[in-house]
C-alpha cells in the first residue's frame, strides 16, 4: 500500500508498505522506522466521512482503501529533538560583535565598562568575528560615536553631572 506521508509543510513523502498492518502501533513502528523518527508519534488521516478532515488514527479499518494521506505529529517531534542551547548560542554569535562595538563606544565614559572589555579583549585578540565586524563598520560606527557622545553630554547635563 502507498502513503502520502506529511511530517511538515516542507517534508512530505511516499511510503510504501508491502502489506496494511493489523494494528495501529505496527502501522507507527514501520513509519519511524522508515522515515526514521524518534519517540512516541500521533498518526492522522483525511478522513473521506469528514470532508478529508484530520482525524486521529486510532484502527486500521478507518484508513481509506486507496492511497491514504497521514499527517505524522512531526512539528512536537522537532520541537523535542531541537538542541536549544546550541541554537540559542548560534543566534548569541550573531548579535555579540555588535553588542561589544556598542560597549566599546561608551568605554570612553566608563571605566567599569572598560575594565569588562579588556580582558575580554584579551582572550579574543585573534577571532575573526569581532575583528571583521568592527573593521567593516567603521566608519558606521563613529558616527554612531558622535551621536553617542552628543546623547551622553546632553545626558550628564540634564542630571547636573
């Protein structure tokens, strides 16, 4: 029997199975094992009674006779098999050069500040990261420095510094 197999928006494939399991839980072994999933899945089909709406599979007698379309829980599948952290991080790297050309542009009235950044430039004297992003915003970044110290000046003067 073929499947048209949704597990996402983007990732819909056939299976064939040589003959139509006995049993719901068979029919969800042979589907993670051919389209190589993990963990515990929910099983959908177009249901024909119901306008080919979605409903859960829960005997073999309900499928469709011809070429039945399932819809595999993939969307909690990729959602609990995502590595977070290390997605979080990726988009950190992202953002970091930025973040520390903006520090950098308020070391100047901040000593605190200053005293953070050295040793951070110390140990990251040769990435290619945050040496490529403030060499090509260079010229973005004084001009951001000169508004930075007009706003800090405007700033002080209004708390009476």
């Amino acid at each position: 029997m073929l499947f048209h197999v949704i597990l996402a928006d983007d990732d819909i494939r056939r299976v064939q199975i040589e003959s139509l399991p006995e049993t719901v839980d068979e029919l969800k072994t042979i589907l993670q094992n051919r389209l190589d999933l993990e963990g515990d899945i929910v099983v959908q089909f177009q249901d024909p009674e119901f306008n080919n709406e979605l409903c859960n599979l829960t005997e073999m007698s309900d499928l469709p006779p011809e070429r039945p379309r399932l819809k595999i829980g993939a969307e909690f599948m990729r959602l609990v098999s995502t590595d977070f952290q290390q997605s979080f991080f990726d988009g950190l790297d992202k953002y970091v050069p930025r973040l520390l050309q903006m520090y950098r542009v308020r070391t100047s009235s901040s000593s605190d500040l200053r005293s953070l950044l050295e040793p951070l430039d110390a140990q990251t004297s040769g990435s290619d990261v945050i040496n490529k992003n403030s060499h090509s915003s260079h010229a973005h970044q004084s001009r951001e420095s000169q508004s930075d110290h007009s706003f800090s000046n405007t700033t002080r003067a209004d708390m009476g510094l």
